[in-house]
C-alpha cells in the first residue's frame, strides 16, 4: 500500500532556506579577482627578486603547484590592494547575511587564498592548491564533489577550466564569460546568474600604452629644427618614421613598468586608477601587447640608418635597468628618465644623418633630470596631504622635498643657462634670437610647474598637468611658434 505525503509547498521564504543550505563555492582568480594571481606573483618575482626568474623553469618543471607555492613564499601578495569584482562581492554579502555557507575554493596557492579570506572576512572554508596538487579543473571538481556531493554545491566561475566543476554543481554563477564558455556551462548546469563585466574598449588599450606621452617624441624633430632644415620633406620623413619607432617602443616600456609597479600603484591614491592595477585591462592582454609593440618599433627602426636600432635598443635597454632597479635608487632614477629623453634627441639626429652638438644634449640632460625631480616632488607633496609626513615615494621620503626642489630648480635655470650660451658655442648657427627667446619662454614655464607642484596641483605627471593647463598651452603654442618660424 502507497502512503500519499503532502509535502509543504515551495514559498519563497522555503526556497531560500533551500538555497542556504548548499554551500556557494567561490573561485578567485578572474572571478572574486579581477586579476590572476600567478601572474601578479611572477611579476612580483621580477620586481623583488628578479634572479629568482632563473629558477622558475626548475620549480615548474616540479608541477604549477609547486611553482605557486614558490612564488606564494618568495613573492606574496598585498591581499588589501588586490583588484576585487565588487559586484560579485555584494552578492556573496548579500548571500552571507541570508545565512549561506561560503567556500573559497581556488587553484592558486593556499597562502594566497588564506590571505584573500582573512581580508575579506567572508569565507567559512578555504580549499586551494597545497604545493603538490594544483587545485583547478578535475581536481577542484573531485576534491568538492568529495567534500559536498555531487549536485551538493553552486558554483561561481569564470573561464573553460572551470566546466568540469559547473558539470557536477547543482547551478552555475557566471562571472564575465567568453561567449563560448557560457554556451558550454549552460550545457552541464543551470546558470544562476551571470555577472558581465564592461567590454574592453580601444580607449582601455590606448590609456595602458599612454599615447598622450607620444608628444615627448617630438625631441627627434629638436636636430632638424636646431639645423633650420624642418622643411625638407626626406628628413622629415625619416624623423617622422623614427619617432613614431620610439611611440611604440616607449608604450612597451611604459606597459613593463605598469605591470612591475602594480603592488605600488595600488597603494597609490592616484595611480590605483590605472587601466592595470585597478584590473580594467587583464595582466595577460599586457604582456601579449609588449611584445609586439617592440616588434614593430624595431621593424620601422630597421628602415632608417643602422645606428638609429641602436640608439632605440639602447633608449629600451636603459628603461628596462630603470623599471627593474634604477628608479628604486635616488636621484639616479632621475638621471636615467633625463638620459632616456636626450636618447630622443640623439636618434633624432641619426633617423636624418646629422650631427647634434654635444652642447645641446648637455643642455637636454640638465632640463630633463630638473622635470624628472618635479615629477618626484609633485608625488611627494600629492602624498604628504594624503598620508602624512611619514609617506615616500620610492627613495624618496615626503622630509626630502625641500632638497628635490632646490636640486630640480637648479637643474632647470643650468638647462636654460646653457640653451641661451648654445648660439655662442655653435659658430655655424647665425641666428641666436630664436634660440634666447625659447631659453626665456622655457624658464618661465619651468617656474610655473614648480609652482604649480608646490601649491599641490600637479596630482601625479607633468605632462598630463601640462596638456590640460591652460598657461602650459599657451608656452607649447608659443615655442612651437618660434621654432617654426626660426626654420
């Protein structure tokens, strides 16, 4: 004889208690994070201990847990700055205050999932790769079908490596999926819930490779116009080839040094909003554009006299030193940007077979290493409103400022001394007019960005202040006025 039940009826307020009842399981690199934490360690690696990249085959040659576990020890990572998905984590708050069990489950490296649930606070259980069994695909599947069920849990992920664990959840939560992975996790599991993330736009690409920075390469066009020979249309030609060579290969230094200064750039209350440490564009499409920004600088380099490679290799060269060590070493990182810019200068002079007095890079030596201290005070005073006299940035302390402005001033008043003597030096220029006219057009503005960095309103670069104020406008329109003409 069959026994008819009558079971309670699904209420909302019953389905819920339903849904608490299975744990939500969480993955953290591309889902909670909006960054992947393998990466961020290897480029923390770089950065702290780059002899240790020597030894990185060897540990993954041990297996990609034993190499997260590696870089978990010799490079761990700043949990409190980490790019979160803020969205999924209202829903998981939001989960948590209902009453649902929260399990972190991840393939990076327990140290680092420790880490992330500790400063989130959110977590019941952490489950990650322990340095002998890399914690992702099957063997996240296994180990939680093993802990929970099969059916016994949701899950939250994001990419293909994660379909063998939607195939064995109860529901599937969706965070910024291919189109082809969401296809294929619909095919296993019901989708919950899916969380979009905005779509990559050109304007992304082009602030990571700083294109408003393209302007400094001007400076190869600077023997040209010292010559009076910008109007002939050949050597304009090829300075026009090699400065669009030194464009590309200045945004592939720029990305490195993004890329090897995001655990800085995040504590930073500025530079935190970068298209890379705030996870707008991924470390990986970084590191896949590099590469090919270098290719096609020496490609066009290689079309204009052999020396000019060299010059761009060694202009690369001097900025990779620079992003790994130099700037961490006061007053010579000032050094290296201001020897970085008269390499501009240099190889403007080869890209078009002319000779450039060793008078002027002298001269552009001096300007640049004063702008490259305004730079670093402008830092110094943005830091210490925001976080008080004990703030510094890289070798310098807020304490220093004083003598970085002294030193920069000084710099920049020997730049303009020798500009104005540069006429007197160089018989062959005629004409000295244009030359003492920049010279006094170039110290004012000089003073005005000090002045300007002094009162606070230089927030982080010159040359973003620059382009957007008003008076820096003005001095551009005019010296670029008097150099034509003078040509």
């Amino acid at each position: 004889m069959t026994l008819a039940v009558d079971l309670p009826p699904v209420t909302p307020a019953r389905g819920a208690l339903l849904a608490a009842a299975v744990p939500l399981v969480v993955d953290l690199d591309g889902t909670l994070l909006r960054t992947d934490t393998l990466l961020e360690s290897l480029l923390d690696l770089a950065r702290l201990h780059p002899a240790d990249l020597l030894r990185v085959p060897l540990w993954l040659a041990q297996g990609r847990a034993r190499l997260k576990h590696h870089l978990a020890r010799r490079a761990p990572l700043d949990a409190r700055t980490l790019p979160l998905a803020h969205d999924l984590l209202e829903h998981l708050r939001a989960q948590k205050r209902q009453g649902r069990r929260l399990i972190l489950a991840t393939g990076a490296d327990a140290a680092v999932a420790h880490a992330m649930a500790d400063e989130l606070g959110l977590f019941d259980a952490v489950i990650a790769s322990d340095g002998t069994t890399n914690l992702t695909a099957t063997h996240k599947r296994d180990r939680l079908v093993a802990e929970f069920g099969e059916r016994g849990f949701d899950y939250v992920g994001n990419s293909a490596r994660d379909l063998p664990v939607w195939a064995a959840a109860r529901r599937a939560v969706l965070v910024a999926p291919a189109p082809r992975v969401a296809a294929a996790a619909r095919r296993v599991t019901e989708v919950e819930r899916t969380f979009d993330a905005a779509p990559a736009r050109a304007g992304t690409w082009l602030a990571a490779m700083r294109v408003h920075h393209w302007l400094k390469n001007l400076l190869l066009l600077v023997p040209l116009l010292a010559a009076h020979r910008l109007y002939e249309p050949a050597m304009l030609a090829n300075a026009a080839i090699g400065g669009f060579a030194f464009c590309l290969a200045a945004s592939g230094v720029y990305l490195l040094n993004d890329l090897l200064d995001l655990r800085a750039d995040r504590r930073h209350p500025h530079k935190r909003e970068r298209v890379l440490a705030s996870g707008r564009m991924p470390i990986e499409h970084a590191l896949a554009l590099l590469p090919l920004l270098w290719l096609a600088a020496a490609l066009l380099g290689a079309a204009l006299p052999r020396p000019f490679l060299a010059a761009l290799g060694t202009y690369v060269g001097l900025m990779l030193v620079y992003s790994v060590r130099l700037k961490d070493i006061a007053i010579v990182d000032a050094f290296a940007l201001a020897a970085g810019y008269t390499l501009r200068i240099l190889a403007g002079a080869i890209a078009v077979g002319m000779d450039v007095s060793p008078w002027l890079l002298v001269s552009s030596v001096a300007l640049f290493f004063g702008l490259a201290l305004l730079k670093r005070y402008a830092e110094l005073v943005t830091l210490r409103g925001s976080l008080g006299p004990g703030a510094r940035v890289r070798a310098y302390r807020v304490t220093d400022a004083a003598l970085i402005a002294a030193l920069g001033l000084a710099a920049g008043c020997v730049a303009v001394a020798l500009l104005a003597l540069y006429p007197v030096a160089v018989p062959s220029l005629h004409a000295g007019w244009p030359v003492w006219l920049v010279g006094g057009l170039l110290l004012f503005w000089t003073g005005h960005m000090w002045l300007m960095a002094h009162r606070g309103r230089i927030r982080d670069d010159p040359v973003v202040f620059a382009l957007r104020d008003p008076l820096s406008r003005v001095f551009g329109l005019l010296t670029a006025a008097v150099l034509v003409l003078s040509a």
